[in-house]
C-alpha cells in the first residue's frame, strides 16, 4: 500500500468514526445516516474520479489533498453535531 493510500485511509477511518458516534448520539438515525452519506458519497466519487483520470503533472497530490481537507472538515462537522447533541441532552 502506498503512502498516499495510508493517509487516505486514516482520513476515511477518522470520518468514519466521528460519523458512528454522531449516529449512535442522534435522535433520527436513519436521517442522520442518508445525509452525511449522501454528501460524502458525493464530494469523495468527484475527488477520487478526479485523482484517477486527471492527475498528469502532479495534479493527482492536489486531488488527494482536496479529498483528505473534505472528509477532516466533514469529520470536524461531525464532531461540532456530536458536541450539540450533547450540550442538547445534558440540559
């Protein structure tokens, strides 16, 4: 696995986990679910499509970064809901 891939993945286990937790803290679960998938089903098929069929001249590091800024700032997303929920139940 190539070094690229590696930090890709630790991005995607990092989403997923700040995704599980704010699922298992929601109220409407399914709800919860078809949203942050559907918007991260989008914005990650754009960026690897991209990273695969235009990444001549060094293009495909930009691809990658891009993709690994969306799911960091989808992740701390995730955590600003998981942080409401919160301050939500505790009141």
């Amino acid at each position: 696995m190539s070094e690229d891939l590696t930090y890709l993945l630790i991005c995607y286990l990092i989403f997923g986990i700040t995704l599980a937790i704010h699922i298992f803290r929601s109220k409407n679960r399914k709800r919860t679910v078809s949203i942050h998938f559907s918007v991260a089903c989008m914005y990650s098929a754009f960026f690897i499509y991209n990273l695969n069929t235009n990444s001549a001249g060094g293009a495909g590091l930009v691809w990658l970064v891009f993709l690994m800024i969306a799911l960091l700032v989808h992740s701390v997303i995730n955590l600003i809901g998981i942080a409401l929920d919160f301050l939500k139940n505790r009141k």
